[in-house]
C-alpha cells in the first residue's frame, strides 16, 4: 500500500513554514498532495492558479510530492487522491482551536480519513502567510521567511496595489 497524505491550505503565499511541514510530512509519507483550496471565502491576494505555479515552482525537484487545485470538501480531496490522512502543520496553542475542530468536523465526515499534525520548525513558529503579505505590502523584508521563487510574485503583487 502506497501511504498517501494530502496537506490542504490556502498557501497565500506559500512560506517556508509550509515548507517545513512538507518536508516532515514526507518523513512520514510516500507521497504527499498538497491541495491548494481556492477559498474566495478568504479573498486571497493571490488567484488560484498563482498559488498553484508557487506551490509547484517550490516543489519542481521534488518527485514525491504532487501539487493539485481544490474547491470542494477537503475529505472528497482525500478519496480522489486515494490518501489515509489529512497533514496539517501545528505552529503554537493557538492553532489548536481551529485545527481541533477541522479534525473533528473532518472525521464526522469520514471516520477513515485520520488527521496527523506535525510541529513547525520554531524559527516559522511566528510565520503565516497574512504576515507575510501584511509586512511585505508595507516594505518590510519577510525575504527570510519564503521560499525564493515567492520572492518576485510578492514583489510584483506589490507594484501593482
Ligand atoms: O491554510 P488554511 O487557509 O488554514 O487552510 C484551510 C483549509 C483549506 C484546510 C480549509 O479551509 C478546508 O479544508 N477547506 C475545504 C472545505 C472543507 O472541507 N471544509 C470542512 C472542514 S472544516
């Protein structure tokens, strides 16, 4: 059996605190797909297909991960992909709250799909994407903090607002 993961979020942008749970979510996986949800409930900076080419450009040398748009209940994501498991990325309590009640709403949905939460790294402990693009549209340097094929589409986001 190929153990199979997907690891859902919105991914505005991408950061390298994503990135870290990726790249534990692989120790623990053979394959790993990560779902870009179109969330217009969350009205992104980035469109969807521009999440996807950032999330993609990231992970181009990576054959064990796979890089799929959704817009529907993440556990219809988990059947089409033929994954076990929900991969989500726990940063501090504060996460917790949303991350337990997902879980639990998750597994009323459907009972097999288990839900494994990895720890960040603690240097992204403090990272989210709305910091990101909060900082990065007032000039602050958040270069540290995202993986360098982000770089330029923050940039470019940036003139145009
Ligand atoms: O990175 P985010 O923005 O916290 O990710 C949120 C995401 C995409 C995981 C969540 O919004 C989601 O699962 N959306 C799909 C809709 C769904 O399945 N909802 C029921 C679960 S509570």
């Amino acid at each position: 059996m190929v153990r199979r993961a997907v690891y859902p979020g919105t991914f505005d942008p991408i950061t390298l605190g994503h990135v870290d749970v990726v790249m534990r979510g692989l120790k623990l996986v053979d394959e790993l797909v990560i779902g870009v949800a179109e969330n217009p409930g969350k009205g992104p900076m980035f469109d969807l297909d521009t999440r996807l080419n950032m999330v993609r450009a990231v992970f181009v040398a990576q054959p064990r991960v796979k890089v799929v748009a959704f817009k529907g209940l993440l556990v219809d994501l988990a059947h089409e992909q033929q994954a076990q498991a929900v991969l989500r990325g726990l940063r501090a309590a504060s996460d917790f709250e949303y991350e337990f009640q997902m879980a639990a709403m998750n597994r009323r949905l459907d009972a097999e799909i288990e839900s494994v939460f990895v720890m960040a790294r603690e240097d992204y402990t403090f990272v989210s994407s709305r910091f990101i693009r909060e900082i990065s549209a007032m000039g602050g340097d958040v270069k540290a903090l995202i993986p360098e094929v982000v770089i330029p589409y923050l940039e470019a986001a940036n003139r145009a607002n």
